[in-house]
C-alpha cells in the first residue's frame, strides 16, 4: 500500500522495500534474507546480555566452553546457532532464562 503525503510522493512501506529487495515471503531469496536477519537479532540478544552482565567475550567464551572467536561470530550474525548452545549461552554463561515463542 503506497501513502502519499502533503507533496503527493509515494512513501514505500518497509514490507513492500523488502518484496521489492528480497521477493515475496516464500521465495528462496526472502526465506534467506529472513534466516540471516534472525541470526542477527540473535547475536544482537546474546551481545546485550552479555554486556548487561559485565562480561567479555573470552570470559563468556570460557564459561560455556567455546571460543571467543566463536561468541563474536554468533554476535555478528555469521554463525548458525543450535538451539542447545543458544541455552548453555543465555541460560548457563549468562544466567538467563530463554522462553520459545511459536507463531
């Protein structure tokens, strides 16, 4: 849907930009889109949480049995990430607690 403004220029809805970008919601590409966009805000969780507990990369790293390069992979979003190491990240290094949402 296209809204217009005072001066009658189209105004693009952040759904329509990333049709546009990515395909509709379905095709290969936006399904590859969304996957790395989840992995982000994943890694965006994991980095704040750490940050709010006042700990390092390296000293999480060390806790859960990783590696620092590895923590700084999940937390730019270039890693895939296995639901058990999200827990022994969030709920054992971090002292969080992770509940799922299925929509």
């Amino acid at each position: 849907m296209k809204v217009k403004d005072q001066k009658s220029k189209a105004i693009t809805t952040f759904d329509e930009h990333l049709d546009k970008r990515y395909g509709e919601i379905g095709t290969s590409k936006r399904t590859e889109f969304e996957i790395k966009a989840k992995a982000f805000a994943i890694g965006e969780v994991i980095r704040e949480e750490r940050r709010l507990a006042s700990m390092t990369q390296e000293e999480l790293a060390e806790k859960t049995g990783t590696k620092k390069s590895f923590i700084s992979r999940i937390e730019n979003g270039h890693s895939d990430i296995q639901l058990s190491t999200l827990y022994k990240l969030l709920e054992y290094g971090l002292g969080r607690k992770i509940t799922l949402t299925i929509e």
